[in-house]
C-alpha cells in the first residue's frame, strides 16, 4: 500500500514554479495586483505570470519600469467581485479560467487570485477538476498560533459535508503542513464540542470514529489524530491541522475574525477614553501597530483550495501589493514542494486499492 | 389563534419568584454560592432558597451573619463538575435534582447553578420537561454587543437539529428578549455562511425558508426575521436574536470566547513589550481592567435553559459571589417576567391549532 518510491513524474523541477496570477481580481486590481507582481520577481525570485486586460496590465507594468520582465496573458473578461458560483461557471473567458487553462496545459502550477472565494472556488473545481481520489476540494486558512500555524479546513468550499471527506481534509492539511511549514508529522485534531471523545454532532463524532481508525492504519502516510478540540482551542495552536465541515468551518474563522476585531475595538476605545490614558496610548502606537500586522491575516498569504490538479491560492479581496506578492510565494512554497504530488501519494486511487476509504469514496460519487 | 387573554394561571403575581439556588454547584461552591445569595437578598431584595448540604451550607451563612436569612433545603448529593449527562441522571438526591422538584412542586420559579452545563441541562430537561408544544429546550447565552446584547441559541444543548426545531429556538430567544431586555419586537437573524438568501448548509437553508414562512404568518406573537448573519457579524448587535444549532452555536461561543482572550492576550504583549510601551501600559491599566469587566460574561448572569416547565440559569463555574447574585437577578427577571407563559403563548399547542409547524413537530415526537 504505501512505501512506492517518490513521484517523479514533473519534469522542471529545478526551474521555479510558474504562478498565473490573476490580475483582475480583488478590491484593488489590476494595480495593487501588478505591483505585487514586481514585487514577487524583484524581492522573492518568483516566476509569476500576468493574466488580465493586455493593454491595462502593460500600462500599470510601465509605470513599474517593469516593461518585459513579467509575461502578460491576454483575457477579456474578469469576474466581479461580488459575482457568485454560478455566474463564474459560464464565464470562459474570465482572467481565473485563462488562468485554469494556463495549469491545464502545463504551463504553469499554480493560480493565485485576490477575487471573490466563491467565483474562484468555483471556477478553479470546474476547470482544474479534483485530484484522482480526492471527494471534495476543501479551503484551508492559516490561523496565527505559536509556536506554529494552525491550519482550519474546510473553511467554506462544502457546506454539507460527510464523514469520509472529512478523513480526507486532514490529509489534505497535513500535506499543507508538510509543504508550507516543515511540520514533518503533522498533529490533527477535529473541530467539535465537548474534550471527550463520543461528543459533537453525528458528523464529527463519525469522523472523529474514522480518523482514530485511519491513524491506527499502517501504510500511506499515518495521520497523527490527536481528536476533539474545541472552539476555544481554536488559537491555542496544539495541533498543526484542525479538521472541519465547511458550514463550520466558515462560521467558525468569521467568528473568530469578528471577535478579534471586536476586542480590538474595544481595546482601542480604552486607551484613547480619558486624557491620562490617551497620552499612555500614545507611547504604545508602534507596539500596536507592529502587533495588528501580526494578526492580520493577510501576513500568511491568504486560503488555499486543496484537492485540485493545481494549486490555488485566493488572496483576501482587499490585498494590497504585499499581499499579493505573500500569496505568490504561498503558490511558489506549495507549487515547489509539490503538494499536488503528495496529495496524490496520500489519497490518490491507485495507491489505495480496496481500502475502506476508497470504498467509501466510490459510493459516494 | 392570538389574542386570548393574558395567562392569570398562577396566583402569587405579587410576591417575588422563588429561585432554588444549587448551593454545591460551581467552582467556588458552596463558598462563593452562599456569598452570592446573601449579596442577591441584600442588595437586590431577591428570594434564594439554597439547596445542598445543609451543616455546611448554614455554617457558612453564619459566617455571613446571614443565620436564618435564607431558607436552606437538605441535599445529601451533588453533581461533580466533570460528570457529563448520563451520570447526572442516575442522581435523583443531587442538589440540580431537588431544585427541579421544588419547581415541579410550584415551591419556587427558577433553577440557578454554576454546575456543569451537561450535567444542568441533562438533569433538568428529564426533571422538568419541555413545554407542551415545545420540540426541544435550547441553550441562549448573551452575547456583549451594542448597544443591545444579541441573544444565541442553542448554544449547545442539540447537537443535531432539524429546521422546524431553529424556528422554535426563535420564539424562545425572541421571548427572552422582550422578557429580559425589553425588546417589543425583536429581530432575528440566522447564523450561517454567505450573506444572500439560499447560502448555508441543507439545514440552514429550511429552517431560513421556514423562518420567512413563520415572519410572513398572521396571529400569535410574529416573527421579525432579518435572514442570514455571518460570523463576524455576531458582535455587530445587527439582530436581538441569532438562532443556530447546539453544535456550530457552540462552536461559535467558543470561538469567540477564544478569540478575545486571544486578543487580550496579544495587546498585554504588546503594551509591556518594551519599557517605554511599559510606562504606558501602566497610565492604561483602570481603563483595560475596566474594559475586560465589561466583556466579561459573568456580568450577564449565565446562560439560560428555554422551553422547560420552569426558568433554569445556568452561571459560569467559576462564578464568584458577584456573578451567582447577578445570576439570581437574570432568574428573577425572567421568573417574575413570566417567561414560561410567554413560551407557552408562543409555541404551546393548544394556541396553534392545525398549524402546520405543530403538524411538523407532532411528526417528530
């Protein structure tokens, strides 16, 4: 079952990844996007790709001095930001389906986008399609624990989802945690209610049943399960990967974001309510600030749609240049490590033949 | 359907309710408890009966000079603060047990306990059990928006829910909200994921549907149902009520709960990070300390059991004397306010003849 030797089927491995970068999506596209671009080549070595309006996107690289250095693909069309699944689906010639395209052929391994999560979810599961053996793609954020990031999948791709997927988000995160943070045995734990073992809702606790049968399993790569953790665990960081439905997932890092900038709010109204307290405030701006940057989530490059034959990395809406250029080197870190390659050696079909799992996963499809 | 006259069923309208206080329940207990009920008689005028071991519960009213101040009921045991449901229920002489027959007996109102959540709810929902009509008891918690709280439930209670179950935890909640904080007509939201109408899980997406039915019917109390609230709108104080199931409403409270604390944390950090941060630090500290007071959710006196034959309060466990009277106080309120009886016009099933929500719910049973 397991132990076959190494894939070796991608040929440029020493050349770096190729990253279509979609230059229309975001708040601040096509320029904050362009910029980032320059960024990623002059600062992080990056190989990215601009796919957008030709003329808008050569202007905006002029005014970089930046004529030539990154390739410009031509796409007409581009999704709105507040454009739904369903309306990206019937546009072929969007700036992330070019994109799609651009993977497809082999000319590039990765996809970065600032636009709308559900048009780039969308768009990328159709035209990418899901790895051999994979259920459901999943999307996974970074959430900003020490000592290490903790990874939360799914974050809102399957609303409804079945226990097997969720067997299937942990190796998907651990194969994250792998590639982008060096974690060498990743520690998993399942999103429910309640410490003990027998708790949560049907979903979880037949999860929960699946992965303690998965972890026990010899062959392929092990999951270290480490069970229940709870939502105010969330930010402890005592796992690496925490396994979830999409619905909770989704409420559970809107929660989480609300609350921080709740208590941030709050925070900031105590320090500025009387005079002697306003002048304390002053002394601490930079402690504050340096401390917001920290929280911000987009620090760590924004969601990853795991499952695809790419990789796809969705930068939040509001990215400005720097961010744009983190989700790029997300997409080169992950496209480099090839995460496709280990999903494939984790859950692809072949390597699992007659597992329960797999079993499992033809009678769902 | 509506408009029948106001319930006169019960005689002592005037006298204020009785609440059976759980002397043993809680971190603190029955040290904290027996302070509590002394400061709820002497500062709010309120009428605690506490129920535990009484050698060592008189013994500590005398230490409060409160000998005879405070009637004392004889329970020889009680629920531990790591016993989960089944256990509770095996314990018919705990102090949550006596409680629940003083109220089936019409000897007081209200159930107050810092016991465990599980062991509270399992023991009450058995000992006093649901509202005629109504298909489950929820768990709603405060939550500190402004600038009026917005109430969530089921905050644990079910961890499965079906949709005609998250209609009812509407009338619950919008109950609790006029009862409590003197809201006519509240306003209801359904935490979900997505902002437009028709996003979320199977269930989410019926009991939404249902919800807009329900909004839309003539006679008794209507809803006024406002749709879909994300996570990070939970603490905007959009809604007077969001309803969810007990397993992502779970999940959420925690989250959040995490969340600040996470928050706080990190701006501790930053404000004594360095020593000019640290001279500030100093000028702020009333400021914060009164901050974290008011984010503290002992300040609104625990969560709260709907739907059962009786008011049940459920206080933190590590309540002090403070948070046990503020407890007695919310108890008091809801008691005195008649919340029973507001359930009982609401959903009880002599109001909604042939409705088609009893239909549903008379097909659950």
């Amino acid at each position: 079952m397991s132990g076959q030797p190494q894939a070796k089927k991608r040929s440029a491995a020493a050349a770096p990844p190729v990253i279509a970068l979609d230059a229309m999506g975001g708040d601040n596209a096509p320029g904050e996007v362009v910029k980032g671009a320059v960024l990623a080549v002059r600062e992080h070595g990056l190989r990215p790709v601009l796919i957008g309006r030709s003329p808008e996107v050569n202007a905006l690289l002029a005014q970089e001095d930046a004529t030539g250095l990154i390739p410009v693909v031509h796409a007409e069309d581009a999704l709105a930001m507040h454009e739904g699944a369903l309306t990206s689906w019937r546009r072929p010639r969007s700036s992330v389906a070019m994109a799609c395209k651009l993977i497809r052929q082999g000319d590039a391994s990765a996809l970065v986008s600032a636009g709308s999560t559900g048009g780039v979810v969308a768009t990328s599961t159709v035209r990418l399609r899901t790895q051999p053996g994979v259920l459901r793609a999943a999307l996974a954020v970074v959430l900003p624990t020490h000592p290490r990031p903790t990874i939360l999948l799914d974050a809102g791709a399957n609303a409804d989802a079945k226990p097997e997927m969720l067997v299937q988000f942990a190796h998907l995160g651990a194969a994250y945690a792998q590639t982008a943070h060096g974690v060498a045995a990743p520690r998993v734990g399942i999103l429910t209610i309640g410490a003990e073992p027998g708790k949560g809702n049907r979903l979880a606790r037949k999860a929960s049943e699946l992965l303690t049968a998965t972890s026990a399993e010899a062959g392929t790569p092990p999951l270290d399960f480490r069970g229940n953790i709870e939502g105010h665990d969330l930010l402890a960081g005592e796992v690496d990967v925490v396994v979830t439905d999409g619905f909770t997932g989704n409420v559970a890092l809107k929660s989480v974001e609300g609350a921080v900038r709740f208590a941030f709010e709050a925070v900031t109204d105590a320090l500025t309510s009387s005079r002697i307290a306003k002048a304390g405030a002053l002394l601490q701006r930079r402690s504050l600030r340096e401390l917001r940057t920290r929280l911000d989530s987009e620090t760590y490059g924004g969601a990853v749609l795991l499952g695809l034959n790419g990789t796809v990395v969705i930068a939040h809406g509001s990215s400005s240049a720097n961010g744009i250029a983190r989700a790029c080197l997300l997409a080169h870190e992950l496209a480099g490590g090839r995460i496709v390659e280990q999903v494939r050696r984790r859950l692809g079909a072949t390597t699992r033949p007659a597992g329960w799992l797999h079993r499992l996963s033809q009678s769902d499809e």
